[in-house]
C-alpha cells in the first residue's frame, strides 16, 4: 500500500512508504493506455500481459503525478501480484469481463486496506472491506492500480485542496479538470488508465468528463451500488464510469451494475455493452437552453453554446429531429440544497478531526443540520412531484432525450475558486455548472458526450438526459455520435 506524500512544487507524489527517490534520470513514459474494450482483447490474444498493462499504468502515473497529480493512492505491489494471478488465470483459459485490465476508482470508494478520505486532509484508518462497487471490478476480473483524488467531499467542479493539490487538466495544465471526480477524469483523458469509476452527486462525472473530452455516464439511481452507502447523500449520488469511448463506459458499467443486498433502490438490469451496439432509431430531441433557476443569470458561454449547437446539428443530420423546448423545472432548487448540505453534514460528522475540513465545508455542515429532519424529508418527498413535472417533456410533450449544455463555462482556471466564502463559491459554481444537478434530484440517467473544443483548445460537453431507466437509448445515441465524429481520435499533448 502506499499512498500520496507531499512535494514542495507540484502537490503529492505517490510512492511507497520508505522508498527513497533516485536523483536519476527519468524512465521512458509508456505510450497511453489502450482502451478498456481492446486491453481485454488484447489479452484474450496473448499478445499483452496483465502484468506489462499495470506495470505501464504504474509508471505512467508515476511519470505524471508531478505535473496532473490525478492519484491519491496507488496500490502498486498489490496490483502487481494480481496482475501475476491474473496472468496466470488467462494462461488457463479463464475469461472474465475484465480479467487482468488496470482501471481506477475515485477516492471516495472503500477499497480494502486504503483510507477513504475523500479529498479530506487528516489520518483515517483503512478501510475493512471493498465497497460493492469495487467488489464488483473484482469479480469481473479488474485490476484496481490506485484511487484518484477528489475534492473534499465531493462538493465543487474543481479537484484542489490542501490535502493533496490540485488536479490538472491534461488538456491544458493551468486549467481543472472539474470535480469531483477529477482526478478520475484527468487520469483517463491523459491515458494513465483505461477507465476510471467516479460519482456523480450534482454533475461530478458529466462535468470533468465535459472538461476533459470524455464520456462520462450517470446511470439512473441504484444501477451501480454505492454500499457501504445506502443512500448516499440522501439519494443525489450514485456512481459512474469515465472513458474515452462509449463502449469502454459501457463495459465498465455492466462490470459494476447490481445491488447489494442491503441497498434500497433496485432498478431492472440493462445490458449497457449492447446497447452501445445498437441503433437508437430515429429520436425526438429537445434542445435546451435555458437551466433551472439558480438566481446568478447562469447563460452558456458563447463558445459553449457554438459547441453544443454544432453537436445538435450533428444530430438532426443523423435524421433525428431537434426542437428548442423548456423544461419545466419549477423550483427544484429548493429540493436540492436541504439534500446536498445534509449530505454532505452526514460525512463531515464523521471525520475525526473536524477542524481539518476547509471553512466552506464547516459552513455546509451547519447549513446541513439546520435542514435535516422535517426539511429533509420535505425535500425528497416532492421528487414525484418533480417527476411529473419535469417528465411532462417525456411523456405529454413526445420527446425521447434532452440535450442541454454540461456546463454553462468551459473549465477554470486552477485557484478561481481559492480564497472564496462558502458563499461566493456556491453562487460561482452554480454560474459555471447549473445544467447538470436536477438530475441527481430525480435519480435518472444522463451521459456526457465531448462537443468539441474552445479557439484555445479547451474541451466542452453536451449531456443527454432521459426519464428513469433510459440509460440504454442514451448509451445507444451516444454510441452513434461517436461513430460520426470519432471524438476518441483526439488526445491531449500529455
């Protein structure tokens, strides 16, 4: 096990305990991983080894962690001798989804014998046992090599902190690579891994996915477990899966799909890796741009909204049709802040050492316990009504998918959000990122797809959104926009 330790220049480097680093040259950085879908293939060939797939993600994290700063652990002698096991596995004829692939999960997921502290600074014990999401990457075969930083506790759409750094975009370095699953997002965008797992609370897979060019999925509510969780964040988050292609997210999703046997939401099974196979047929897509009201005036940018224009043109070329519309969120605002704050006053009051946690996240705490109870359990209760509402456009209106921007901004620069009252912080990141958030309020699914590109070559997203459990008509329109623009043909100049 080991885990990250700070630098004077650049955050945390992650290496063993005790190992003392070499004045030496560098070694030679391995070429960025392959995908998800042909690392499998490529084992199932022989003509790779688990153990050559973890030893180049190991050393391409290691090459990059001073200048990303995408992991906060690595798992690196252990990854190796699973690697060796695997190997040994695949040698016998065994076959698993994943048997033998490298891959990621963010630092908010229990992994055995790692600390979870969720971008928090302090000593936390390891944890006992494997989350059931991990638990899952197990069974299938993956090779979790380390967990990737996020901000403390999952609350922004940047991945900085005192207790590790900041995590940089690979696409251009001065800038994040959002949150809060950056350090996911970074770690794939720049080839480190095939594919990552990150959670999505309020947009924290779609929008470092939107700001790092990848697909990043939020499945509907219960599709991927987040035990020892039962209803994390009062049922806003649920975990996602990050790649450069659709198929790898798919297959990443159908390797961690299912619910644990205490879990309380249990959608029917969907069969991802198919339906990124198949056809969508011809769709009905609303095109919104309008968000929910935040009261900051939130409009995309121009060169967002270029972007996304661009990508619904793409689509009513692929014979769908698109029509502005307006979805009818009402005040959903108001049933979200009382279900993030007390949320995120749940895991803040289990920190050992309070004092530790950054001002902002002290003042959601007390903002969270003042919401809880009665105000709480106000706020889910008016999700059906949100559910009628919002899926007028759905069910009264005809259509098949929303297509928003992910994000009204393209990605900040590292140190916009430093120094900010809890306040300022919230009202400059609800203007950046209102898009995306009303569909944790729901519990149903949404993708990101990468849109393209700002004059500075910063990258941008567009989400498609569906009613509950459309997850595989999403999977299946995204799939189909990649094969016409071959997004996954571009990578950042790492």
């Amino acid at each position: 096990m080991s885990s990250a330790e700070p630098t004077e220049q650049t955050g945390p480097a992650v290496r063993e305990p005790g190992r003392t680093p070499r004045p030496a040259a560098p070694a030679p950085v391995p070429p960025p991983a392959p995908g998800l879908a042909e690392s499998v293939r490529r084992l199932a060939d022989a003509t790779t080894t688990s153990t050559a797939l973890v030893a180049d993600a190991l050393a391409r994290i290691e090459a990059t962690q001073p200048t990303l700063n995408a992991f906060r652990h690595l798992r690196a002698d252990a990854a190796l001798a699973e690697a060796a096991e695997a190997d040994r596995r695949l040698a016998a004829g065994e076959r698993l989804p994943l048997l033998g692939v490298p891959v990621a999960v963010k630092d908010d997921t229990d992994v055995a014998g790692l600390p979870t502290h969720f971008g928090c600074d302090g000593e936390l014990p390891p944890a006992v046992s494997d989350s059931e999401a991990v638990r899952r990457l197990r069974a299938a075969g993956a090779i979790v090599v380390g967990k990737t930083n996020s901000c403390e506790l999952g609350q922004w759409p940047f991945t900085e902190g005192p207790a590790f750094g900041a995590t940089r975009n690979p696409w251009n370095t001065a800038h994040t690579p959002g949150g809060s699953s950056g350090g996911s997002a970074a770690a794939v965008a720049a080839g480190l891994v095939p594919a990552a797992l990150g959670s999505d609370g309020a947009g924290s897979v779609r929008i470092p996915a939107a700001w790092t060019h990848l697909v990043g999925i939020k499945p509907q509510r219960g599709r991927i477990s987040v035990h020892p969780h039962s209803d994390a964040f009062q049922g806003l988050t649920v975990n996602g899966p990050l790649a450069r292609t659709v198929a790898d997210a798919a297959l990443l999703l159908d390797a961690v799909a299912g619910a644990h046997p205490e879990d309380f939401h249990r959608p029917p099974a969907v069969r991802a890796a198919d339906a990124a196979r198949r056809d969508p047929g011809r769709l009905r897509i609303a095109l919104a741009w309008r968000p929910p009201l935040t009261l900051t005036g939130a409009a995309p940018d121009p060169e967002v909204r270029r972007a996304v224009t661009a990508l619904a043109e793409t689509l009513a070329r692929l014979g769908h049709h698109v029509e502005e519309a307006r979805p009818r969120y009402g005040l959903i605002g108001l049933a979200f802040v009382p279900r993030a704050t007390a949320g995120i006053a749940e895991f803040a009051a289990r920190h050992p050492e309070p004092a530790l946690l950054d001002p902002r996240t002290r003042s959601a705490l007390r903002t969270g316990t003042r919401l809880g109870g009665r105000v709480v359990r106000a706020a889910r209760a008016r999700e059906v009504r949100q559910h009628r509402r919002i899926g007028a456009l759905f069910d009264a209106s005809g259509f098949d998918v929303l297509l928003t921007p992910t994000t009204a901004a393209p990605p900040p620069r590292i140190g916009s959000f430093d120094r900010l009252s809890a306040w300022r912080t919230d009202a400059t990141m609800a203007a950046a990122c209102p898009y995306a958030w009303p569909w944790n309020v729901l519990g149903w699914p949404g993708v990101n797809v990468p849109a393209g590109f700002t004059r500075t070559g910063l990258p941008v997203g567009a989400q498609l959104l569906g009613p509950s459990r459309s997850e595989e008509r999403l999977i299946a329109l995204a799939a189909q926009l990649e094969d016409d623009l071959r997004w996954y043909e571009h990578r950042p100049p790492v």
